[in-house]
C-alpha cells in the first residue's frame, strides 16, 4: 500500500488533532502515520506507505509528505 499525499492536502492548515491526521492518513491510503512537533527528532529512513504529518508551533498541520 504506497502513500498518496495529494488527497491528504486538504488538511493543511487544519488543527493536528488525532481525528484530522487519521483522516489524512485515510485520504493518502497511507498504512502509518507520524505526526511531527516543531523541532522534535524524527528518522530518515525512507517508507513509501508512511504519512508524515508537520505541525507548527500553533498545532495546526503545516506541511503533508510521504516517506
């Protein structure tokens, strides 16, 4: 199952919530979700069925990729 994050753009600009980033995950078809917290750690390592969710310092949704 790859990660589509074109459906998921809808959320940007929306509040980080748990409901909006299981829907975003939804929308990508994506397997896994992360959601990211201004200047928390995350890996690089690549997964093409992972959403990453980026949030900025008001919770809202920033920016929505896959990987």
């Amino acid at each position: 199952m790859a990660c589509d994050a074109g459906p998921a753009q809808r959320f940007v600009g929306q509040s980080a919530s748990a409901t909006n980033v299981e829907a975003a995950r939804r929308a990508a078809g994506a397997r896994t979700v992360r959601s990211l917290m201004p200047g928390q750690p995350m890996t690089m390592d690549y997964r093409g069925d992972r959403l990453n969710v980026l949030q900025d310092a008001a919770g809202r949704i920033a920016q929505i990729t896959c990987g």
